[in-house]
C-alpha cells in the first residue's frame, strides 16, 4: 500500500515537472483577445471562409468561427493570425 | 513600429483581387510565405490587402493558380519614391559631381599660418615657405611637410625646431626660435657703474681702469675706460677740461673695456602695513551673463545684466566670431564673469606684523641685486607709525659686481 502511494506521488511530481503547454504538444489553436477589438490566433490550418462579418478558421480538431463587424485580417503568417475589427462571437465548431 | 519601418524601405503594394476562391488565395499565400497585411473584404468577389514588394511575384503565381485577377491599387515605399530620381540623370550626375568637387576641394591647401615667429621676420618667412611650395593651393598629397621641416631648419640656423602639420585644409607652421645669448654692444664699450657704490675690488681684463679702491661711485660714472691713449702718462687721469681731442685723436685705441668692479653697494627699504590685514578674497561664487555686440548695439542672450553679489570682480572677454578661417562678421560675443568678493580681517599680533614684514624688505633688496651679490650687512629698525600701523626700515649693504657696459660715443672727447 505505501508502495502504490509513493508511485503515484512520483508521477504527479514527475508530470508537474515535465509540464509542457497543450498547444506544442497537440498542436492545439491558442487565441488570445484583447477586448473585443483584437484577435491573435496562432496555430491556424488555413481560412475556410472570410467574410466582413464572418470569419472560419481551420484549427487542429475543428474551426474557430469568428463572428463580428469590419474584421480585418491584419496579418497572416503561415502559423500566426490577427484580426482586428469588432468581434461579437467567438465559435468553436467540431 | 519597427516592422512599418521595414515596409518603408522595402516598399509595399497594395491590391485588389477579385475571384471565385478567395480564402485559398490568402491560405495558398500564406503558405508560400508571403504576408499579407490588412486583408480586408470589399464584396463577394473582392479582397483588398497589402503585401511587400518582392513577396508580389510569388504572389501573382498564387492568383493564377486560384483563377484570381490581380491590380496594383497604389505604390508605396522608399523604392517608388526613388524612381522619379532614377529617371534625373542630371541629378545623379550633380550629385556626383558635388562629391567630386568637395573632395577635390578638400585635398588643396587653403590656408597657410605661421605661429612662433618672434625675431624672424615673418614676412620673409611666409616667403620662404611660399617657395618651398608650402602655398595656398597647394595639392596635399605632394606635401611632404618632413622634408620641408628640414629644409626650413637647414635654411634658417636661427630656429630650433620646426613643425608642419596639416589639418584639415590649412597648414600650420610651427616655429621655435633658438634662444641666444645676449649679443655684446658692438663697438667700443666703456664700463659704467650701474649702481651708486663704494668699490673695494678692481678687476681690469681689457680697457684702462679709471677708479681706485674706496672710490665712491654714482651711477653712470665711467668704471673702466674703452679708450686707451698710447701717449703721455699723466693722462691716465682723466680730466678733459685740459685737453685739446684734435692733437690727441690719432693716439686713441678704441676696445671694448672688459672687467669687474666690485663696491658695496646701499640698500634702503621703508615698509609701512597695518598690523591687521585687510582685504577681499574671492569666495569662488561666479555668476555672468553672454551678450551679443554688433556694432555700437548690444543684447543679453544669456544670463542677467546686473551682477548679483554686492561686492565683485569682473572680467569680459570678447570673442570676435568668424564664420570660416578669416571671413569674419562684424559680430562679437562678449562674456561677463562676476566673482563675488568678500571682505577678510586677520588679526596679527605687532610682533609677527613685524616679521612678515621684514622679510617683506628683504625680498624686495633681494630682487634689485645683480647676479653673484651677496649681502654682507643688513640693520633692521623699527620705525614710529601711526596707530595700528607698523613701520621697518631695512638698511642693507650688498657686495655686488656694479660694471655695466656702455658704447663709446667717439664725438664726445673721452673722459
């Protein structure tokens, strides 16, 4: 019994100690916004739809809709986004 | 920021793209690596962006792939603010050219200055320097201010040292004279006294001593005559009231009286000082101001007019500008400095007033005896002064050599 204790101890000490962040590791979208006028998300897979007022983004496990008014791709990079306008919804599709 | 700057230089286009499949071309653009900014839609079929200069060829291979068309809408950037430039051909060529000439230009000499010359004439100096290809307009390349240095010493034995340098596009000389020992009267020389004295010691090397031991002498009387008369013996005392020069004339020898004669010589020094001194110090506050003078007007650019310590010492300095070299406008800038002074009392007893003060005196002789003098009797005494004064008279008998050349004046029939 202390036998199985110790191991699980180790174990959580040992993933807190390897804690490496989901988006490296899963290659998973990581979107950050600065109120609703800035959007920046990278990991992107591509632009499905791109509208003034709707926006699908191709992500990993799914797509990002974003919904708004005067959005504007600022930049594209092959794994950076940034969009500016007036965001008013945020999807995340599967 | 940074980034914008970037664009700037590299140039940026902005476009239109008008097709079917829009987000492929942006994703297809992407993937190439080339950025585009501000994307923005303009309708269904029509997209609005930016994109740099040199990411457009790559670009226009996406469009054909995505069946979009393509416009430029407007050119910005560095490289498209050159083009009006490239097609002035006149303008490079001026620009060239102004290059060349300012280069030119720098590479000649544009002004000589001589500094150092104190007995050589400086005339004849820039003369000299002139010829020796050291002028205004001079290429620079061709100067060899080595072999001019030594060309100017070899040409002068009057200097010690020269110095040629070129800085920027003036040449500066710099001369340094030999000192000289002092150059001996020409001519027939008597020996004055050049002090009022009591002579103890005689030396005659050349001319005919005309005073004896324990002779008392006034200043200017005839020490050592330079004029040697071959005749008659009881000459040798002179006393030309009984002569007639015209029969003597043929028998004179002219020399340059050489020779020592050595008197004790008097010294007196009367010194009078408070016994408590009095004066101003400076504090080492400074305050001043900067004016500007052009002609009879003035203004203060800087600083106040007025200085602000009640008691002070002022100095001004006057800057007369020059625009370049010796082109100078009739404007000058003149600096005030005010020092603040203070009064200061120290309180001396009588007794070290006293001996300040005939250390004073002895100073003083000190200074006013002749090279190898000694004082051989000195008497202090301590004279009556007002109140809250003190009073020295120093007496002091120096033994110095008190010979003094002085050119024969043949008009004159010696004595």
């Amino acid at each position: 019994m202390a036998w199985e204790r110790g191991k699980l101890r180790l174990q959580r000490a040992l993933s807190g100690l390897l804690d490496i962040p989901k988006d490296v590791m899963l290659d998973l979208p990581k979107v950050t916004l600065t109120g609703n006028v800035v959007m920046v998300l990278e990991n992107h897979h591509g632009i499905l739809e791109y509208g003034e007022s709707r926006l699908r983004i191709l992500v990993a496990d799914g797509q990002i809709e974003v919904v708004g008014e005067q959005l504007v791709l600022k930049t594209i990079l092959p794994e950076e986004l940034v969009i500016e306008g007036r965001i008013a919804q945020l999807n995340y599709v599967r | 920021m940074l980034r914008q700057w970037w664009l700037f230089w590299l140039g940026f286009l902005r476009i239109r793209v008008e097709g079917e499949n829009l987000e492929k071309f942006i994703n297809l653009a992407s993937s190439r690596g080339v950025p585009l900014f501000d994307v923005s839609r303009k309708g269904g079929d029509r997209l609005s962006g930016q994109v740099r200069l040199d990411g457009y060829r790559s670009l226009r291979h996406v469009a054909r792939r995505t069946n979009s068309r393509m416009r430029i809408e407007r050119r910005s950037g560095f490289p498209f603010l050159l083009v009006p430039f490239k097609r002035r051909r006149s303008l490079w060529v001026g620009m060239l050219l102004f290059v060349a000439v300012l280069y030119a230009l720098a590479s000649l000499v544009w002004s000589v200055e001589i500094t150092g010359a104190v007995r050589l004439d400086k005339q004849a100096m820039q003369e000299q320097v002139r010829s020796m290809g050291l002028r205004v307009g001079a290429w620079k390349p061709l100067i060899d201010t080595r072999q001019a240095e030594q060309a100017l010493l070899a040409a002068n034995p009057e200097l010690e040292w020269v110095g040629i340098k070129l800085e920027g596009t003036s040449l500066i000389v710099e001369l340094q004279e030999k000192i000289l020992p002092s150059v001996p009267v020409p001519g027939a020389t008597h020996m004055v006294a050049a002090k009022d004295g009591v002579v103890q010691r005689v030396l005659v090397l050349v001319g005919q001593g005309v005073v004896e031991e324990g002779a008392t002498v006034v200043r200017g009387q005839q020490l050592i005559a330079g004029v040697l008369k071959q005749e008659a013996k009881e000459q040798e005392r002179p006393d030309p009231k009984g002569k007639e020069p015209k029969e003597k004339a043929e028998e004179m020898i002219f020399v340059q009286a050489k020779g020592e004669v050595w008197a004790k010589v008097p010294y007196q020094v009367r010194l009078n000082e408070p016994v408590a001194l009095e004066g101003k110090l400076p504090t080492g506050q400074v305050s001043g101001h900067w004016r500007i003078k052009w002609g009879e007007r003035e203004m203060l650019i800087y600083g106040s007019g007025k200085s602000p310590y009640p008691d002070f010492d002022q100095s001004v300095t006057v800057m007369p500008l020059s625009i370049w070299r010796n082109l100078q406008i009739p404007v000058e800038l003149v600096k005030v400095e005010f020092r603040e002074l203070r009064p200061f009392r120290q309180e001396r007893s009588r007794e070290e007033a006293l001996a300040t003060l005939t250390e004073q005196a002895r100073q003083q002789i000190r200074k006013s005896l002749s090279p190898g003098a000694r004082i051989v009797k000195e008497t202090v005494v301590t004279e009556p002064a007002a109140l809250g004064h003190v009073q020295v008279r120093m007496d002091a008998e120096a033994y110095e050599n008190i010979a003094m050349p002085q050119p024969v004046d043949r008009s004159v029939p010696p004595g």
